[in-house]
C-alpha cells in the first residue's frame, strides 16, 4: 500500500517524518479504538498539522488501513515468522503463540492486537475494513495449516484445516483478553492447552 502525496511547491520540505508519523498513528489507533483516534487526536499524536494529515495519509479510513499495513510489517509479522512449515509443529505453534502473547501484552499502552481488537471492532465502518480483516485472517489460517500439514502427522486437509481455524481463533481470543486486562501467564496456560490439542504432547527427545 503506497501512500498519497500532493505536489508541494519549490522550496517547501515536508516538515515531518514519514515514519514516525505512521508509527505515532498506529499506536493511536491500537491504544484509543478506531472511534476515539479522531482526526485531531492523530494530528496531534502524529505531530503533523491536519492539513497535512490530509493531504499525505487521505482520510481517517485511509490512515487507518495504512496503520494497519504498518502493524502487520513491524509487528504480527515477527509472530507468523515461527510458522516456518519445517515439520515441528508443536515448538513452532509454541513459538508463535509466545510472540503473540509478548505483542498484546508486554506495553500496557498498546493492549491487545490491533487487528484482532481494533480492526475486528471497525469492520462495519468501511467495507474495505471487512475485506483487510477477512484477508488477514485467512492468511493466518493458511500459515497455521501450512505448519501443520508439514509436520507429517497424516491428518486429513479437513482436519488440518478445522485445528487451523481452532489455534486461528485462540489467537484472536489472546489478544481480546489481553485488552481487557487478563496477565500473560493465564493467556500462555490457554495458549499451551490449544497447542496440545491441535498437535498432541510435546515431541520427545
């Protein structure tokens, strides 16, 4: 996703950090919900006057999808990383859910995911916000399969993709428990009893 420049005469820098200014509007997003992150509240987060938030990033739902891009290249993405498919799926499904679990609960500020809260919670506001968030959680699934498929346990696809859907939907329940103030430690027990049904006990040695 590019973002949305106007012509700017000779002489006249951009007077902000691109960046850092995406940074600043996601975790607004992410911290305030999509309905308190106003256009003034981001301006002012952002440091970037309104007539420049405009003319930039285009409007609220266009920011917002471009936060939402920016979370998922600098933040879900380092959890989807343990997906790697290399046949252990229960140290990979482990790995996933722990970074998981540090990303909506290690900043108190940031609580909770802001695709499985915030974009889940403004999917009625922008058809475009149902189509982002129904491509994301596809493509979650689609790792979790791939992960469990690859680990040679001779499931049926039906069954693959059913245990996908299960540790899919775990996550997302992680992190809107995160939001509303559950600790770490309870959502990594929920966390290990979801690995091990979805992949049995832990290989042994």
């Amino acid at each position: 996703m590019t973002l949305a420049h106007t012509k700017r005469g000779p002489g006249r820098p951009r007077s902000f950090d691109n960046g850092a200014a995406l940074e600043a509007a996601m975790r607004c997003f992410w911290s305030r919900g999509y309905a308190r992150a106003t256009m003034g509240v981001l301006s002012r987060e952002m440091s970037v006057p309104r007539a420049s938030l405009y003319a930039h990033f285009g409007d609220k739902n266009g920011l917002f999808l471009l936060a939402i891009d920016h979370y998922a290249r600098s933040r879900s993405s380092k959890a989807l990383a343990h997906l790697t498919g290399q046949g252990n799926a229960f140290a990979e499904i482990t790995g996933f859910f722990e970074a998981a679990i540090t990303l909506v609960s290690s900043d108190p500020e940031t609580p909770g995911c802001l695709i499985a809260c915030v974009l889940s919670e403004a999917a009625t506001v922008d058809n475009r916000f149902q189509e982002v968030l129904a491509g994301k959680t596809h493509t979650l699934e689609q790792w979790l399969a791939h992960c469990l498929r690859a680990s040679g346990g001779g499931l049926p696809e039906e069954d693959i993709r059913a245990r996908a859907g299960v540790l899919a939907a775990t996550v997302r329940g992680l992190a809107i428990s995160a939001r509303s103030g559950t600790p770490a430690d309870k959502l990594r027990a929920t966390a290990r009893m979801a690995t091990r049904l979805a992949c049995g006990s832990a290989p042994r040695d």
